[in-house]
C-alpha cells in the first residue's frame, strides 16, 4: 500500500477520534463541591453558572444540571461553554457571579436574601447577564409560602411589608428567612414584573419580528407552556416582551389556579410569556415556565416524601431548544448600552396591570402553604429531607461545622478575623467598596460583655464614624441584644461605608462604651 496513502488514512481517523473525544465534556469538582462540566479540547464561549441552592429541587422540581436541566447543560457544552452549579446552600454573591459570563435562575422556591439581590444588581449592572425562569403562581413546591415567581419578583403576594406573614416562629427565625424583606426587585431593576396568573397549556406563537428581538426570535415558529405565567412589562425603557400568549378563554388558565387565573384575556395586554431587558451594562432574560426547559432524566428523589421525580422533555418540545439557546447568544453578547432606548427596535407599551399588582395592594387568595407536608418534613431545615435528595447528604457531612454560621461556609469572601486572643472573631469581608451593602457577624466572649449589649463602630484613623447602619447616616449602631450560645455572643449587623472612609477603617464592638473586641477592614 502507498505509504502516502496510508498516511492520509492515519490523519483521518485521528481526526475522526478528536472529533468524537470533543463531544460530551469533561467533569469536575470545582470550590464547595460543586459541579463543574467543560467542553473537552475546545475553546470555551462562555461559563455559566447555575443556581441550585434556592429550593431548585423542592417537590416534583429538579432544576439542576445533572438532573432535569441536564439537556439544557448539555446544549451548552455544545455550543462551547462552561457550566457550573452554585452548589448546595450557597448564596448568590458579586465576587462568585463576576467569574461568570450568564448566571441562570431556574425555578426557585426558597426566597433571596437582600443581600443576593443587591448582588445581582451589582453583576448585573457591571456587564453580567442573568436568565431567570419562573413558573405558576401558587407553585409552591416546598410549603414555604413562595413560589418562583414571587422569590424573584422579591416579595410574598400579600406579605410585602412582612415576608415572614403566617410562618411559625420556628420558620420565621430559620436562617432561610434571615435577611429577608420585601422589595419590588424587578421592577426596580429590570422594568417588569412576574405576574401571579396561572395558565394552562398553551402553544405560544405571537413573536416580535426578527429584528425587533435582536435576533432572538430568528426561525422561531411555536414554545410551548405547562402551567406558566406570564411577565408585566413596566418600564418599556428597560423592558421587552418577545413571546406572547394569543387570546385566552377561561378553559385555558390552569386547572389549580386559585385566582381568575387569566388576568387581559391573553394577547400583549396578558403580558410576555418570555422577556428581555437591559439594566446598566448587562442583561436578563425572563421566562414563565419552566417546562419549556425540562427533560424527562431527573436525578434526586423529593426531598419530603423521599419518592420518585417524574419530569417531561419539554426543551425537546416545539422551539424550545432553539429558542433558549438564542436568548443565551443574545445575553452572552456584550455591550455598554444602558437600556432599549436608542437600541433601534420599538419599544413596548406598558402591560395594563389590575389594582391588586401593586406590591401594597397585594393579597393572599387562600390560606398558605397549599398542602400539607409530611410529617417532620420542614422546608428549612435539610436534616429532615429524605434520602436521595438534593443536598441530604451534602448536608450530612456538614453537620459538625453548622455552628459556623452559614455565611462562613458560603461566602468566597468572608474571612474569619480574628485577635491574639481566638475566643473573639469577626465575620466580614476581605475588603467592600465604599456604598455597598454588606453583613458583618459578631462572636464576643459573654463575659467580655460590660452590660449585656453591645453595638458595633467603624470610624476611620482620626476617630471619624464612617459606619451606616441599617440606611442611617454614619454613626455607632444601635445598641443590641445579641444571641448567647455556650457563651459566644452571635450578632450580625447590615451596613455600609461613606464615601469619606479612609482606604482602611477599623471595626470596633462597644459594650458600655468600652471597645471590647476590633479589627480593620480595607476598602477598594
């Protein structure tokens, strides 16, 4: 045989192998455990980050990358990106979402913290994209009272001015609830809102053309809804709907829905079921089911009942592939626009919302949580989650550290501070800009405590209080009663640095006057 010829046979099996070798991905454990898949021998486009760690497996849900996400990961990894989970009970943070090019919210059930909205505003705003799917009103997979559509919107239907409305004082004072308070999120942030309606199954075929979409809609005939809802629209600047319901009967809200279900009788007046929007440098995406993503290969058991999952190929449904992976190409897009506005497409017109839309005006319909959960289950508390499910046995093996607040083991961040003497320590960032909201905790001997109290001072070199505390001007905070546990105090404070603070400050506890424990912060 030609040795030429043999040669050319040689490369082309190489080739071939490479070829193959590249799909599928390679997988990994990167910081907290977490999932990490990369596309084998190939430049990544992307990483993206997916959050886990807000009630995405509660109930029938399996919203996660190895679980009934996985055919969405893998079209990324396809298309070259990097995937990533958040990790069991994390939290949402700037410093960890930076990394990332688009973090995805699926379907969550457990409410976000202020702190993690502050943070995806900071992201957003500083070039990141973010893509949040959501779901039905009253889709209450955990019995906690939230569902996706109200965890992202930033407050409870009915509970705006108390998130923790109805709860028991065991719910209340969980650490899920810690740092929790109602804010009209989205709306701030993002021009639009989740609206709490319930619709049924739906073929979705109303689309902004081509070149009002930015692409996004390119080739796209039908998506298809499960039980969804759709997304208000309120401020056409920020603000765009790109996929619509047609006109809807009664018969087509959903079987459970425990209001009118339907809110405009469908068409553009019922809002988008999928939107875009612009805030700052970066972007979101919103869509109002996650059916549309699903696959039918769910991984964990429910974490109440401990049985099998059942979930449906809907990413395999209609475009609802084609369509998701356009709206990541749009978001993994950058630019340094800071709205719609002079973007060359036209602008929606505001959705008519009804009187009860209003955040204040909010109301409950019925009693919460739906159902009744089963004996010993509780939604915040993963010591009580049945085995084989999602974070029982990450949790397991946490069990011996979760004296540690859970800030410690989440945040890259934190770092325990700590003086000659161990028995006093601070929790609190490496370093914050100035005006940016953040938490620091407290640990004081009890018997270092002159009174009882204590209150927290972070002034500059000369003296000068450069601390603001819970949105006051700067100022010692006020004085507390901290919790006391074996005896360690245990106290966070929320709070902020003026503008006027040195490049370094030092953070002083005061019990009586007297500074009884301090360290120093640097600021960037």
């Amino acid at each position: 045989m030609n040795t030429k010829f043999i040669k050319y046979i040689f490369l082309a099996v190489m080739a071939l192998t490479l070829v193959a070798c590249s799909n599928g991905a390679d997988e990994k454990k990167g910081e907290d455990g977490k999932l990490v898949l990369t596309p084998k021998d190939k430049d990544i486009k992307g990483k993206v980050l997916f959050d886990s760690a807000h009630g995405q497996t509660a109930g029938s849900a399996d919203w996660v990358i190895d679980g009934g996400f996985s055919d969405f990961a893998d079209a990324l990894l396809k298309e070259d990106y990097e995937v990533s989970d958040l990790g069991y009970n994390q939290a949402l943070e700037y410093n960890k979402m930076k990394k990332y090019d688009l973090v995805v919210i699926p379907e969550a059930n457990n409410p976000l913290k202020t702190n993690e909205q502050d943070a995806i505003e900071q992201y957003v705003k500083s070039g990141g994209s973010v893509l949040m799917i959501s779901d039905h009103y009253n889709a209450d997979r955990n019995f906690n009272r939230y569902d996706a559509s109200e965890v992202m919107n930033g407050y409870r239907r009915g509970a705006y001015q108390n998130p923790t409305k109805g709860m028991t004082p065991e719910e209340s004072s969980s650490d899920k609830m810690k740092n929790v308070e109602g804010r009209d999120f989205l709306n701030d942030v993002f021009g639009l809102r989740f609206r709490y309606n319930a619709l049924g199954n739906i073929k979705v075929d109303d689309f902004a053309s081509e070149e009002n979409s930015f692409g996004i809609t390119k080739g796209i005939k039908g998506v298809s809804m499960h039980a969804g809802s759709t997304i208000a629209i309120t401020d056409p600047n920020k603000a765009k709907g790109i996929a619509f319901l047609p006109k809807l009967s009664s018969d087509d809200k959903w079987s459970h829905a425990v209001d009118q279900g339907i809110y405009n009788g469908g068409g553009k007046d019922e809002g988008a079921y999928i939107a875009i929007s612009k805030s700052g440098n970066g972007k979101g995406a919103f869509i109002g089911d996650s059916s549309m993503i699903e696959d039918k290969s769910p991984k964990y058991k429910r974490e109440d009942n401990g049985e099998t999952k059942k979930t449906y190929d809907g990413f395999k449904e209609e475009d609802n592939k084609q369509m998701t992976m356009q709206i990541v190409e749009w978001l993994n897009t950058k630019d340094k626009k800071q709205d719609l506005t002079n973007m060359g497409i036209q602008l929606d017109e505001k959705t008519p919302l009804l009187s009860f839309e209003e955040p204040e005006n909010s109301t409950e319909v019925q009693a919460e949580p739906w159902g009744t959960p089963k004996h010993g289950y509780k939604w915040y508390d993963a010591s009580t989650y049945a085995k084989g499910s999602y974070g029982q046995s990450q949790h397991a093996r946490q069990i011996s550290s979760e004296t540690n607040s859970e800030k410690q083991h989440s945040n890259n961040m934190t770092t325990k501070h700590q003086t000659d003497d161990t028995s006093k320590a601070f929790e609190l960032p490496d370093e914050v800009q100035r005006q940016e909201k953040f938490d620091i905790t407290v640990h004081v001997e009890e018997s270092k405590l002159v009174n009882q109290k204590f209150q927290l001072s972070i002034k500059n070199k000369d003296g000068r209080e450069v601390g603001m505390f819970n949105g006051q001007r700067p100022g010692v905070s006020e004085s507390v009663n901290p919790k006391i546990k074996n005896g360690m105090t245990d106290w966070y404070f929320k709070t902020k640095i003026a503008n006027e603070a040195d490049d370094e400050v030092n953070v002083e506890v005061l019990s009586g006057g007297k500074v009884i424990d301090s360290t120093t912060l640097k600021l960037k």
